[in-house]
C-alpha cells in the first residue's frame, strides 16, 4: 500500500488568468489524499480541469475563493470508479467580493461495488452582492452495486445574488440501450456510447484541446470494452 498527500495552493492576482489542471490516475493500492486551495483576484479568472480516475479510496478538497471583485472560476470535473474503489470530494466555492462568478460541474460514472461521495458547498458572504455562481454533480451507475452520494449545499449572507445548484444520480436508460441495441449494437458497444455522451458536455467545457483529449483518453480507458 502507498500513501499520496499532496497540496497545492494557487494565488491568481488581479486581472490575471490561469488554467490548472489536476488529473489522478495514481495505482489501485494508493491511498490519496488532497487540497487544492486557489484564491482568485480582482478581474482574474481560474479556469480549472480535475480528474479522479486512479488509487483505492481517495480524499480532495477544491476551495475557491473569489476574493476580488469581478473574480471567476470555473471548474470542470470528471471521474470513473470501478472495483472496489472510493472517491470522496469536498468543493468549496468562496464568494468574498461583490460582482463575482463560479461555476462548477462534476460528473462520474461508477462500476462493480465502486462508490464516490461529492459535498458541495457555495458560501456567500455579506459583503458580495451581485454574486453569480452554480454547481452541479451528475453520477452515473453502471452496476447495481455501484453508491454515489451527492450532497449539495448554499450559505448565502447576501441579498442580492443568484445562486443555483442541482444533483441526479441514475442507472442507463433502458430506452436508449433498447434503441441502440435495435440498431446492431452488442450490449457493450451500446452502453459505451452512451457513456461517452453522458461525459461530452463535460468535455466540452474543456477549452484546452490537448487537456480535453488527454481526459476523454482517460475516461475511454475506463469504459469496459467487452
């Protein structure tokens, strides 16, 4: 057994902009545990790429804090579990100055007796007014064994904000497996499209094309093949 610790800290100062990427694919018997703490400027932008695909159980904490006014981040997430492993994720999204945007998606899919756990939570603080932020977290079960819990959460101090949230957890549609079987495909071959879909919008957020390629390979690798 392995043990991963790691902390990352990133300052993004006024008017600045910064892709980070953060992908783990560490070995089935790592244990790994992280955080991941950004502060962002005024006028400055964070646009953030994470990945969980690898270890045996896992523990991440994201924290954004939008400490200037006119600050953004936007964090798009993915990750795929199967076996017997455990991804657990903290996401913190820190609104201190007025006039400022998050915006968040997570999505994971999960196989065998795998099981992930997502908290969320956006904080608005009294002084951020005209607040804009969203966070969302799609699970998909491939295995009526596989457990995703999703539980997000809103602090608001401010009035005058807009603040969204939403959850779902689900199996594969029948009807699109049905659909798509009737038209020659195997059973493997039909729930591997229909993952690949579940995942694209994700993708897309991606703006980067070599990051965005780098993780459909990831979650492609993960997709049963037969």
């Amino acid at each position: 057994t392995a043990y991963s610790n790691a902390a990352v800290e990133i300052v993004v100062k006024d008017a600045a902009k910064v892709e980070y990427v953060s992908v783990q694919n560490l070995s089935r018997g790592t244990w790994h545990f992280a955080s991941h703490h950004a502060r962002v400027g005024r006028d400055a932008e964070l646009d953030w790429v994470a990945g969980g695909f690898g270890s045996a159980k896992g523990k991440v904490r994201i924290q954004n804090d939008l400490a200037g006014p006119g600050a953004t981040s936007r964090v798009t997430g993915a990750y795929f579990a199967d076996g017997t492993q455990h991804l657990d994720y903290d996401t913190f999204q820190e609104h201190i100055a007025p006039n400022t945007t998050s915006d968040f998606a997570f999505k994971g899919a999960l196989r065998d007796t795998a099981r992930a756990v997502w908290r969320g939570m956006i904080r608005v603080e009294e002084g951020a007014q005209k607040t804009n932020a969203y966070q969302e977290n799609r699970n998909l079960l491939l295995s009526k064994t596989a457990h995703a819990d999703s539980i997000p959460g809103l602090e608001i101090m401010a009035n005058d904000v807009r603040c969204t949230h939403g959850a779902t957890l689900g199996q594969v549609d029948r009807e699109q497996l049905f659909y798509l079987m009737a038209r020659g495909l195997s059973r493997a071959e039909a729930e591997r499209l229909i993952v690949r879909g579940f995942f694209q919008d994700v993708l897309d957020r991606v703006e980067l094309e070599p990051v965005r390629n780098a993780l459909a390979a990831a979650l492609e690798a993960r997709i049963p093949q037969t």
